[in-house]
C-alpha cells in the first residue's frame, strides 16, 4: 500500500509534468485549472464530505441490520449523489458561460470559451466521482484497498494519453482525459464491488440512515467548502492578471502539496487512530504525548523543506517543468507562486494535526470556525497584494492565512484543553530553524558553486539537496533529538521484519 500511494503520488505529479510539457502556462492550461476549480467549488466539497460521513453510518447499519441492508444504504446514498451532481451537471452545462463571466471575470477570447467548454467536462466527471468516492469507502470496510489504488493509476494513465493526444489534434479534447479517467475508475470499482457480494438497488428513498449521513456531512462540508472556495478565490482574482497567472500558481502550489501529502498527510493518517483511541479511554496524557511528539516531527519535516523551497525555488521548477512548452517565462511566473506557497507548508502541517486532534474529541465545529475566520483573512488578503504583488501576492495571501488558521487553532485547543501540552520544548523548534536555516544556506551556497562550474541542473540540484539533509542529520543527532530515535526504531523494526 506504501509504494502503490507513493506510485501514485509520483504518476499525478507526471501527469501535471506532461500537461506543463505540452501546454506550459498559456490559455489552455488556464482555462483547464480553472474550469476544475469552479466544479470542484460547486460540487465536489459535497461529494467528498458525503464519502467522509459515509463509513461510521454504513458500519453502524451493517453491525445493526445486516450487510444487505447495508448495501441498500450504500445504494441509496450513491443514487442521491448520481442524481445531484447529474442535475449540477446538467445546470453547469447551460450556465457555463455564465459562470466563466462570474467566477473568471478576467478571462476574454480564447481563455473564456475554452474554459466555459471545459467545465461542462468537469461537471461530467464529477458524477463519476460520486461514484467512486462511496464504493472505495465500500471496499475499505471489508478490508479491500490495493485494487482502489491501482485503478487510479489506471486513471492516471488515460489522462496522460489523452493530454498527448490532445497536444497533436484539437485543446477542447483535453478535458476528455478527466471524463474518461473518472469513467474507467468508477466502472472498475463497480465490477469489483460486484464481485465482492455489492448488491446494487436503483433505490431513491431517502431514509433516515441517508438523513444521519448528511448530518455528519454537513461541519466536513462547509471545512472542504472553505479550501475550495478560498482556491477559487484565487483563480478568480489570477484570471485578471497576465496570461499563465491560473496556471502559474496551480503548478507552484501542486509541488507543496505533493511534499505535504508524501510527508506530513502519511503521518497525520498514522497517528490519527491513536488520538481516537486514547480519546475513547480518557487517556488525556496520552492525547499531550501523541499531540507533542507529532509536531515536533512535523516541524523536524517542514521547516527544512521550507527553506529548501523558498531557496532553490527557480532551479527546483526549471529542472520539474522547463521543457517543450513551459519556457523561461513560464518558470518565472510559476517559481514566484512556488517560494511563497512553500512559506505556509509548516503551518499546514500544524493545522492538520490539530484539526485531527479536535475531531478525535468529537469536537468538529471549532475546527471549522477558525478554518472560515482564515478564509475571510485570505479573501481579504488577496485583494490587498495581488495589487501589489500579482499572483505572488496571492500565493503569499494563502500562506499568510494558513500561518493566522494553525495560530488559532493552537490558541482555542489549549484554551479548551489546558491539561493536554502541544509544544513543551519551544527550544527545539528553535533549534529546529537554526538547523535548516544553516544546512539549506549552506547547501545553496555549494548550488551556486557547482553551477559556476557548468554542472548539469540535476547532478547541482541532486548533490545540493543531499548535502542539506546530511548536514542536518548530523546537527539534529549532535542535539540529541529524541524523534531521530523514532525514526530510527520505524527503520529497524521494518528491517527486522523483512529478515524474519
């Protein structure tokens, strides 16, 4: 399950490689994030925070009633989705253009049309994803998860053959990939939900278990709502900017988000079952513990790679995305974005945890508050600097208000749980910045040396990035560190393991 996560991080950052490749940061690409950003602001919140309530609800009727009954709950609840976002897609598709003048008022020509035809594919996909969202939630309860993974690769795949494909005849059929990509997974998920004894009711009551399930829905709704809304936000404000700016802080953002979820969302997912389960035994000590040592180690991952981010920002996107299509001009737009998302990546991080550690109290609400009071911030963040700073200001605007949501969420958690200690060592995180400042200053120092002496980007890049995680090994290891213990006790023990 590891390396097929990893697989797939590593295959969706290809595809957007290849997307950069062919179509850089002009018209198409813009029009491509942007008519993605309006769906997924309208509808896929909803989807995603049904998937969400979905499981506890399913396992109490199946527990209470039976598996058939649970099969009637799943279809219902797939039925009721299908039917909702086939009705959005459906109004989406009259009101394209509408929307496109609304919601990406600085798109004109090209850029407009492309992206009011684009978000009728878009809304197409999403019934797909209604789809797919509950029947992997289906799998996972009876223990199934490896064939989830592998169709989205299967996913993957379609989307890059039809960007190549689309790169040599007509733009319009980009989204075509997104289409056939969501298709391919829920159909694969349906015949394997078949064979697994799923059985399907075109049933559209909408019962007392679907009505929970909503409830449950509704607090995860409006904290996904929140992202999506401040991301079009963005968008919105960017399409009235040069040519590329859409794209520009899609890519830029993409790479913080693979380094957050191949890092700090692999831990948060870890450590989440043992803050429910010191919870559920009152063990508030406990809670502190977990809660302690998961910043430290968030904070131990994310300054380092916030330093080496902001610093090697232009040569990091020249080496990622700098070829056919995505020229010098694109790399400038797209760099800029990139050094002022990376500033916010500890502080998502932070924000995750303690979000996790909010709902394992059963305590939703607060989680959301602070997460609406940030998007307010950054709505009126962005009309400030993108005034000033362009699309960089937006970027900036994001991590600014993603540095004020895990502020308050620290304040309210320790106001609402005193006995429970987040950060006893402020020492360390101090330690911490002095460390990654000293190991990614010098390592960008010998960045500049080798360039100096015509080395290739990536063997520059590849020896510079080495060296920074050398040197602060080696400092946190003088220090003393006790994470570095936990690290290397995960090591021996998966080394124990594979010689047994």
């Amino acid at each position: 399950m590891a390396i097929l996560t990893v697989g797939g991080k590593v295959l969706g950052f290809l595809r957007e490689m290849i997307l950069a490749n062919y179509y850089g940061t002009g018209a198409v690409t813009d029009a491509y994030v942007m008519a993605q950003s309006i769906a997924n602001a309208i509808l896929a919140g909803a989807i995603s925070a049904a998937a969400t309530s979905y499981m506890p609800t399913f396992s109490a009727k199946v527990e209470k009633d039976g598996m058939r009954e649970g099969d009637l709950f799943t279809s219902r609840l797939i039925n009721l989705l299908v039917l909702v976002s086939g009705s959005v897609f459906i109004l989406g598709s009259v009101f394209s253009k509408s929307l496109v003048r609304l919601l990406a008022n600085g798109f004109e020509g090209e850029a407009a049309s492309l992206t009011a035809f684009y978000l009728k594919g878009a809304f197409f996909a999403i019934v797909f994803n209604a789809i797919v969202v509950i029947l992997e939630a289906y799998l996972q309860y009876g223990g199934i998860f490896l064939p989830q993974l592998v169709l989205g690769y299967v996913q993957n795949i379609s989307i890059i053959i039809v960007t190549v494909i689309s790169s040599r005849g007509s733009s319009k059929l980009l989204i075509l990939g997104l289409v056939i990509g969501w298709g391919f997974r829920a159909i694969g998920l349906m015949a394997l939900s078949g064979k697994r004894g799923f059985k399907y009711s075109a049933d559209f009551a909408v019962t007392d278990a679907v009505k929970e399930a909503a409830v449950l829905a509704l607090p995860v709704f409006i904290g996904g709502s929140v992202n999506q809304i401040n991301t079009l936000v963005d968008k919105t404000l960017a399409s009235g900017l040069d040519g590329g700016s859409v794209s520009a802080l899609n890519y830029g953002n993409l790479i913080v988000g693979v380094i957050s979820a191949m890092t700090v969302t692999v831990m948060v997912t870890m450590l989440y079952p043992r803050m429910n389960q010191a919870f559920t035994l009152g063990d508030y000590d406990r809670i502190g513990s977990i809660a302690e040592r998961s910043i430290n180690l968030i904070v131990l991952i994310t300054v380092p790679c916030t330093f080496g981010c902001m610093l090697f920002a232009k040569p990091a996107i020249r080496l990622i995305y700098e070829r056919g299509a995505f020229g010098e001009g694109s790399t400038e737009l797209t760099s800029a974005a990139f050094f002022y998302y990376a500033l916010g990546l500890t502080f998502i991080a932070i924000a995750q945890i303690i979000t996790k550690l909010f709902y394992s109290m059963h305590n939703t609400k607060t989680a959301v508050k602070c997460s609406v009071i940030s998007m307010v911030l950054n709505v009126v963040l962005n009309l400030i600097l993108v005034k000033v700073m362009g699309h960089a200001g937006l970027a900036l605007a994001t991590s600014i208000a993603q540095f004020c949501n895990a502020g308050l969420l620290y304040y309210v958690f320790r106001c609402r749980y005193p006995k429970i200690s987040l950060v006893k060592s402020p020492k360390k995180i101090i330690l911490t910045v002095i460390f990654s400042a000293v190991s990614v200053g010098g390592a960008f120092f010998a960045y500049k040396l080798m360039e100096r002496m015509a080395l290739s980007q990536l063997v520059s890049l590849g020896t510079a990035v080495i060296l920074a995680v050398a040197v602060f090994f080696i400092l946190i290891k003088v220090a003393g560190f006790d994470e570095l213990k936990i690290v290397e006790s995960l090591l021996k023990r998966g080394k124990s393991k594979g010689e047994e």
